[in-house]
C-alpha cells in the first residue's frame, strides 16, 4: 500500500502502483476530467504514472500555473507532428520550453519561413482539435535507435546515444505520431488550448556547434488563455516599438559594428546620458561613504588563479598570449574584486577603519557567443557601478541593509517602483567551506527578515564566492530585468591574504560584501530607454530643449536664448535651419527632444517663446525668463532636489 497526502491535509492508503487518473477517478469524475498532470512531493509528472511511495499529491487543472509549461512542451510536439505531416522526410531534432513559450528545430533541404506558418498553425489546430491521448511507452535503447534510424530520424539515433547508461528511455504518442521525450506531458492534444502562435525563425547548428549542419529553429509561444496570448502579443508590439536599438539611432546615441563585436560606440548624446548616470551614482555612493578607486584593466593571470576565477570563470576570460620579452600571460579584467582587495591591502588596516567601501566605475570584458549579444542588452564590454565594502562579520547584516536602502531608492528615482528581490544560494560549482557559506547565506536572509520585502529563492544560482540577493526591476510594460546584486563573500579576501587587526591586536579577515546597483551601465541604459520609450524625464534627457525658428528673422534671437539656457545649465541647441516648423517639430519628436521652444519675429520681439512638449500638440507662450526658470527646476536630479530641501 501506499499513503497519499491530498492538499485539505487528508492522507488515504491506496494499492501500490495505482495511477494517478484512478486516484483522481474514485474522488470523484469531474475532477479527473479537468485534471491534466499530477504533482508528487511537488514533482510534475504523468497522470497515468503508477505511484510507488508515500507522497503528497496534487492534481494540476490546466488553469494551474504548473500547467503552463506542459502547455508550451505539449505544442512543441504538435507543432513537430504537424511540420512532419506537411513535408514528409523533415527531420526533428529537440524541442524545449524557453521563457515564454517553446521552439523546435528541424532539418530539411529548403529552411522554413514565417510565410510557412499559416498552413502550419493550421494543421496544429487539426491535431489539437482531434484530442488524442498522450501516451508514455518505456523502449530500449537499441530498439529506439532501430525505429528512428529506419525511419531516417538520424539526429534522433545521436540523441538516444547521447543518453547515459541505465536512464529510462522515454516514448511518448499522440495518436500515430510519436517522440522520445522526457515529459511530462499532458493527458491529450486537446488540452493544449487555441491560445498558440508561431513567432519567428532562426537558423541554428545542431548541438550549437559551427562543425555541425544548420537546422531550422521555429519559434512559437502558448498560454492558457487568449486573452493571456493578446497580452503578450501586445506586449511584444509594444516592446519592438521601445527597442533600445532602433531608438539609439534615432536619438543619435550609439552604434555597434562589427569591428569590435560586443563593444559600444557612444555617440555625444548617448554618451551624455551615459555620463548622467555615472554622475547620479557617484553623488549617491559619495553621500553613502563611499570612496571611489581605479584598477588596473590587465592583470597577471596568477592573482585571478588564487581568486578561483581561473577555475571556474575561464571560459568567459580574456587572456593575452606571454611575449617573449614577458612570459606572463595577463587577464583583460572580467570583474573588478581582486584590484579592490589589492587596493584594501595596501597599507594596514584596523578594524576602526571598517566598513572600508571601495568603488570603481570598472571597466569589464567578459566573452559572450557572438549569437548571444543583443544591444546594450548583452555586450563584450560593459561598466559596472561596482563597490565592495571590507567588514568585520558583526558588520554585515546592518551594511547589507543599508546597500539594500541605496539599491532600492535609486531604483525609484529612475521610474522603477515595483521591484522584486531573489536569494541565490550555493551553487554547485563553488569555493570556500561549506561553513563559510552557512555564515554568507544567514547574513543575507536575516537582511531579508529585517527589511520584510517579499523574496524568493533562486536556489543553486549563487555566485561561486558567495550568495547573492538579486534585484529584479519590473518596467511599464511589465518586463523583468535583473540589476543589481549584494554578494556576501567570505573566501576571496582569505585566499589574496587580505586582513586588518583587530581590538586585540589579531589579524583577521575581514568579510567582502560585493555590491552593484545599475549592475551593466551599458545594459541599464538599454532597460532605461525601453522603460520610457526614449521618452526621458527632463533631468536625464542627453538633450532637454531645441531652440527652434519660424523664419531666419528670429535667428539671432534664438542664439540668445539658447546661450541663456546653457548659462543656467540646460542642454540645449538651436535649430536655424531653412525648413518648415512643422519639419522641424516632427524630426525632434522622433529623436525624442522632451521640449521644443519656438521662435519667430513676434517672440523675439516680445522676448517669450512658444514651449510644445514631446508628445503633446499644445503650445504655451511665455516670457523667456520664466519658462527657462521652470525648466531648470524640472531638470534638477530627483537626488539633488531632495538635498536642496533638506538643506
């Protein structure tokens, strides 16, 4: 017999080996007929597995959250079934859920395109519409590897291969179309839903490595519902129109090429922008107690071999090849904590002289596959607005609280009030001792406690020095963006030989709190753009105001009242030229300028402008003192306004 325990806490004793479809059929048939999957001790599995222990046992509805993923993995077989049915001798390879939906990819002679999707969607609907059972088969690995090599599935044979001695061999059917699988899945196609649709297309090599065929990857997403399908289809309209790409051309803020793959060019404007940011931290960290350093960009590859970076971050390293004048190799700094802990130890230090809050503007190289690099999004080359604050253990919860503090009001001065926070611990593959790490991860969940933010754990996802809180900002259109981070690390300092003496007069090592707070510069520049469509608050705008003319006759005008402007510290230019005011307000518009000031012969003799605001029609004429004194008490940074205040 085996005991189940139902969610109302009740426990029954059921035969060994029952399904969990009878289990659900002898409570009652309505709840066997909406439910989709079982969960035991929170495992998803098959509804008809046999039970073969004690457990806790949940039945998934489609509505449940837990069900969505087996939605998405349900279509992605559908949609091999259908591709198959429709180009016989197409092969299919493998076919995962990824955020937000699923993909496949498939070989064949000509590569698929979006103009293939309709009749595709269309036969899915069929398949779907027939709602034939998903049925699990166990095979053995030569007789897998026989069925698909005759029926040319060649990739499939590598696949079956490629599984380790002693796993279980998996077959799922849905009618006469069947897959090797790890499931789960679903009790039928049926319960996949209408609320599916084919995105795009990509080409990617099998196994992602150059040497193998090219495959064609379709892309598609599905939800529970189509409302929940408009949503995201919204969503992703909405997000084309903020791509940070095509909005940096159109601001004239920077470009890539392929000369320096992964590398921003930062035009003057983005580069404003740029600086703006920088500017806003270093007032913020300045005010904290912090002190701001530079490191060294090459470094020899020994000082990263001691740190563990060697070890376990090589791959993403850049390292130069030794000279015959200098064997050394050196590392192009992928992080800034090693310079830091240098810094630290030159000189000695007393435990008066902690916390010690170190910061750098540190400029980092880290290699990312030339198919994973995305904008600002994902670069070779970043700046971190990175710090690490040496403590003393006792030190630590009421520092981690105070980076919290920082993190977290930064975040609402740029338009990010709903931020989420994640606790990251051990991962596998990880430095220092495991009591050490008890030590690190107790620091950080009583910050937790003490500030009594909702969180979750992102289990295994730990730096390899330490664990993390992550936060993760939500923007206007509902997207997530990790940013910043505060690391609790209890082994670097040891293994550089950092200490500082304390009361009694002992060396001690001391503990290295990690903080980021925009994380990438690059990256949260990107997330900023999207986040407000190009659309900046005046204080952050790269340009706040176009002075722009009717007629030549206000030219001089103009000049006056641009320079006036710049005296009172906008950033502002004039637009003389010999075109249309309308030209000229429609041009600024799509470079996002927050205000334009309009002159002709009747402002400047009256000495006002014409104020129109990026996004409105209206216009407001006022005298010119005025409106540039309104406009320089909107541009004050939301930090600096507060301390005009509490001055």
């Amino acid at each position: 017999m085996v005991a189940l325990t139902f969610p109302d806490g009740a426990r029954r004793d059921y035969p060994n080996g029952i399904t969990g479809l009878d289990v659900a059929k002898g409570i009652s048939p309505s709840l066997a007929k909406r439910t989709v999957a079982m969960a035991l001790d929170g495992l998803v599995t098959d509804l008809t597995d046999p039970i073969a222990r004690d457990a806790r046992i949940e039945f998934l509805a489609r509505e449940d959250k837990r069900a969505l993923e087996l939605i998405r993995h349900d279509c992605a077989h559908v949609l091999a079934e259908a591709v198959q049915t429709l180009w016989p001798g197409t092969q299919v390879t493998i076919g995962p859920v990824i955020e937000n939906g699923f993909y496949y990819d498939f070989q064949r002679n000509e590569p698929f395109a979006p103009e293939d999707f309709p009749a595709i969607e269309a036969k899915m609907r069929e398949i779907i519409a027939r709602d034939r059972p998903f049925t699990k088969e166990i095979w053995d690995r030569d007789k897998a590897k026989q069925v698909f090599r005759d029926k040319g599935e060649l990739f499939k044979v590598e696949l079956v291969d490629a599984i380790p001695p002693g796993e279980t061999l998996k077959i799922y059917r849905q009618g006469d179309w069947f897959d090797f699988c790890r499931g789960p899945h679903m009790t039928s196609t049926g319960k996949i839903g209408p609320a599916f649709k084919l995105m795009r297309t990509a080409g990617a090599y099998w196994r992602g490595d150059a040497r193998n065929p090219m495959l064609t990857r379709i892309y598609g997403t599905a939800w529970t519902t189509q409302a929940e399908l408009d949503a995201y289809l919204k969503q992703i309209e909405e997000a084309e129109k903020r791509d940070h790409r095509r909005l940096g051309r159109e601001m004239d803020l920077f470009h890539f090429q392929e000369e320096a793959p992964g590398s921003v060019f930062w035009h003057p404007n983005g580069w404003t922008l740029f600086r703006m940011l920088e500017d806003y931290i270093r007032r913020r960290q300045s005010a904290a107690g912090y002190l701001e350093v530079n490191a060294p960009q090459l470094m020899d590859s020994s000082l990263w071999v001691a740190t563990g970076h060697m070890e376990t971050f090589r791959d993403a390293m850049f390292l130069t090849q030794p000279r015959e004048e200098d064997e050394r190799t050196f590392v192009v700094k992928p992080m800034n904590c090693p310079g830091h802990i240098q810094i630290f130890k030159n000189g000695l230090k007393s435990y008066r002289d902690l916390p010690f809050r170190l910061t750098e503007f540190g400029k980092v190289h880290r290699f990312e596959p030339s198919g994973a690099l995305h904008g600002l999004m994902r670069v070779r080359a970043f700046t971190q607005d990175d710090a690490h604050v040496f403590v003393t253990e006792n030190q630590i919860a009421a520092e981690c609280l105070a980076m919290n503090d920082l993190i977290l009001s930064i975040y609402e001065d740029f338009g990010f009030a709903d931020v989420s926070v994640k606790f990251s611990d051990r991962p596998e593959k990880r430095i220092g001792a495991d009591e050490l790490w008890d030590k690190a991860e107790a620091a950080l969940k009583h910050t937790l406690d003490e500030v009594g933010r909702p969180w979750t754990l992102n289990k295994g996802e730990g730096a390899f020095y330490g664990p993390k809180l992550e936060y993760t900002l939500h923007d206007a259109i509902g997207r997530e963006w990790q940013c910043g981070t505060v690391q609790v690390d209890l082994n670097m300092p040891g293994r550089l030989g950092a200490f500082y003496i304390d009361e009694r007069s002992n060396k001690v090592t001391p503990v290295m709190v990690h903080r980021a707070m925009f994380g990438s510069l690059e990256r949260f520049t990107g997330i900023l753009i999207e986040h407000h469509a190009g659309h900046f608050p005046l204080w952050l705008a790269p340009l706040q105001a176009v002075i722009a003319t009717i007629t030549s006759d206000a030219d001089d005008y103009a000049r006056e009242v641009v320079a006036a402007a710049q005296r009172m510290g906008l950033r502002a230019e004039t637009d003389l030229r010999n075109e249309k005011i309308n030209y000229k307000v429609r041009e600024h518009s799509l470079a996002k300028v927050p205000v334009l000031l309009v002159v002709g012969k009747k402002e400047a003799a009256d000495r006002a402008v014409s104020i129109r605001r990026l996004g409105s029609q209206e216009q407001t004429v006022m005298p010119l003192e005025r409106a540039l004194g309104l406009l320089v008490d909107e541009a004050v940074a939301p930090d600096v306004r507060r301390m005009k205040q509490a001055a």
